[in-house]
C-alpha cells in the first residue's frame, strides 16, 4: 500500500496569489528591499515596457520601410493593403 507524503496538485494553487507572494518575499528578504518602494518599481517597469514597445515597433518600422524601398512586390502590396484600408474606412464611416 502506497501512502502519499505530500497531496499536492498544482492545478488547484492560485498562481496569481503565489507569484505575487513570490516577488514580495524575493524583494523583502532576498533584495533586503523596503515594501514601500513597490509603487515606485512598478513605474519603473511599466517604463521600461513602453520603451521595449517602441524599439520593437521602430525596429519593425525600419525592416518594413527597408523592403518597400528594396521590393517592387513589398510595395505593390503595401500599395494595395493601404487601397482596402481606405476603402474599408469610407464603408464604415457611410454605415454609421
């Protein structure tokens, strides 16, 4: 007969609980951070997750603008794509 030590099902944690849990322990005890300064690190953050952003879409703007300068076809497409846009802006904006 096989007796279970520990009963534990990953399925029924509550992940949000544990991971802030998680990180609150890690900045107090690991980082010998003060609490008080989570709403500052959390600006932080958020910063720096708008500047990620921006350097993605600009890096995803500079590949893009180096194609229709370098392809006939990147451009006929990208011609064509802008043509429905337009013609899609003018349907919606006669339906409203």
């Amino acid at each position: 007969m096989e007796t279970q030590l520990f009963n534990f099902d990953v399925r029924s944690m509550d992940w949000n609980q544990y991971i802030h849990g998680y990180i609150i322990g890690a900045r107090q005890y690991v980082l010998k951070e003060d609490l008080s300064t989570v709403p500052q690190a959390k600006k932080g953050v958020h910063r720096i997750y708008l500047y990620t952003k921006l350097v993605q879409l600009g890096s995803v703007l500079c590949i893009w603008r180096l194609l229709l300068h370098k392809s006939p076809l990147a451009r006929r497409l990208w011609d064509l794509l802008t043509l429905l846009l337009m013609r899609l802006v003018r349907l919606l904006l006669t339906w409203s």
